[in-house]
C-alpha cells in the first residue's frame, strides 16, 4: 500500500513509518519539523516538510503520492500547552486535522487512521477502574478536548461521506526516540536526567510532595503494532484503546528507571500541573485481542534506557 504518515519525523510516527516500510509499504513522511527530526525520517520514505495547517500544499502533497490509507500521528501535543495557548492547539489538532480529512478524501484514500488521546480524554477515572472506550468523554484539558473534537468530525464526515477510520485512543506513550527536551514525556525527562546525575521532579497528583499522578504508559512497539494493524484494516473496532491497563505513579516511574540506569537521583517535589489529571488507566481488553499481550514496564523501560544509554 501507499500509506502517508503525518508527523511521520516524530517519536511514534517514524516507529509507524519504520514498521510500514519494513512491511512493504511504500510511505511518504509529512512533517513540519517543528518538534519532529529529519533524521528520524527513514531513509526508504519519501519526506515532504510541510504544515498540515496549510491545507493547499497538503492536498498537493497527496495528489502527487496518491495514498491509499492515512496514518494521522501529527499534533500540538503537550496538555501544558494547550493550557497556555489554546488557540495554537486548536489550530494545529482541530483545522489541521481537518485539512489531513479532507486531503484523504480528495484522494479517495481508504483508510485514516488516527492517533487520539485515551490518557486525557475520559477525564479523571476513579481509583479502581479502568475506562473503557465506551465510557464518556469527559476532557478536561484543550487538547483532549481538540482530539475528542477530531473523533467527533470523523464520525460525521463517516456518514456524509463515506470517510472510513480507525481511531487509536494512547495511553502514555513511552521509548527510543522520544524528545526530552521541552514538553516531553516523563520517561524521557527522567532518563536524560538520570544520566545527567541531575535531580528529577515529582510533580504533585493532589498535593506537594505526593507519589505524583497515576498513568497507564505503554510501549511504543505496541503502539506501532496497533497502528500497522489498523492500516492493514485488520482491526474490526472504530475506537480502541492502547495501553497496558496497569497503574504507575510518577515515583513509581522514577524507582524502576534509577533501578535500570543504576544510580539514584535527588527527588524534588513540584506543584501539580494544569490540565492533568490525576489518575489515567485504560481498559486493555480490545488492545489485547488486537495486538496480544502488551510489553511489560520493565522490559519496555530496560530498552528505552539502553536507547538513551546508547546516544549518550
């Protein structure tokens, strides 16, 4: 197939673009490089450096590859942001995702696969439950509320015409080549951090000095798989979520990647962020039947650190 990966030069999409290549696919990356590496675009994809917020270039871009599904990975996506600068979100989640839309079916692409958020758009989960796709929406965050808006587009565009997706709710997604510079990932902070023997910082769930938030973090091999999966059209279910459904405070987090770099670090206690919520772990009972069991934490962590290890 001819696949086109939006923010294919980012930390899941060049995963998503490395798996379609290696399985045969012929793949055209689009980034804008703002937050995406060219190097992390594979060397057998097509790239085009493009912003999905500018719709004419875009629909050129596709009319000139002509693809046949869309792996739709390219977003504004830190909460803290959104929270910041909402307009800058929306822009970039909603219309620029709307543009993706209307490329696709210009093109008469099959298939749109879109990479959604399940570790903010159910909003809190009560401690002992795990949120299942079925659930209701509750975000409350900008951009939770920007994908949840793009999952409701696609539903609407799927009945006026005839747009066929797949949506990918992640939990948090962690691995090789995720930035830590930034609004990164925890994992990634933490593991420069660690090597740096530079202190970490345990931002509050409720209150100063607490064990931090509660996340579902998932592998980014597993997040590949589902993606590929859901290209292929093998993935029966319009919303899935991709987790583990297990729980993991933030020092929980930090005591397994100081146990994996070997060394321990000086702990600080930061405030609670705005838009987080405090506890976020996804049902994993589609995910499984999907794309099997999901990577364990600490095998998933013992390969990211030796990632980090390795370009250090």
């Amino acid at each position: 197939m001819r696949i086109v990966v939006t923010g294919g030069a980012g930390f899941i999409g060049s995963h998503v673009a490395d798996a379609a290549l290696a399985a045969g696919h012929e793949v055209l990356v689009v980034d804008d490089l703002s937050s995406g590496k060219r190097h992390n675009v594979p060397a057998g994809a097509r790239f085009e450096q493009l912003d999905i917020r500018k719709a004419e270039p875009l629909l050129a871009a596709f009319r000139a590859f002509k693809p046949e599904v869309i792996s739709h990975q390219a977003a504004q996506t830190s909460v803290s942001v959104s929270t910041r600068e909402p307009l800058r979100d929306a822009e970039v989640n909603v219309l620029g995702s709307l543009n993706v839309m209307e490329a696709a079916l210009s093109v008469g692409a099959g298939r749109l696969v879109f990479a959604s958020t399940g570790g903010a758009i159910y909003g809190e989960i009560a401690d002992g439950r795990r949120a299942r796709e079925e659930d209701p929406a509750l975000p409350l965050s900008p951009y939770a509320v920007s994908k949840l808006a793009v999952e409701g587009y696609m539903r609407a565009m799927s009945v006026d015409r005839g747009l066929v997706y797949t949506v990918l709710r992640y939990a948090n997604v962690y691995g090789p080549r995720q930035d830590p510079h930034g609004e990164a990932g925890v994992v990634a902070i933490f593991a420069q951090r660690l090597q740096a023997k530079l202190p970490i910082q345990i931002n509050a769930k409720r209150e100063l000095g607490d064990a931090g938030c509660i996340r579902d973090y998932v592998y980014v091999s597993d997040v590949v798989r589902a993606n590929l999966a859901a290209l292929e059209g093998t993935l029966v279910e319009p919303v899935i979520n991709i987790c583990t459904g297990e729980e993991t405070s933030t020092a929980m987090l930090a005591d397994q990647l100081e146990r994996h770099f070997g060394r321990a670090s000086e702990r600080r206690a930061g405030p609670r962020r705005p838009g987080d919520v405090e506890r976020s772990v996804l049902d994993p009972v589609r995910c499984r039947k999907a794309i099997g069991d999901a990577t364990s934490l600490a095998q998933g962590l013992a390969q990211t650190a030796a990632w980090f290890v390795a370009q250090r």
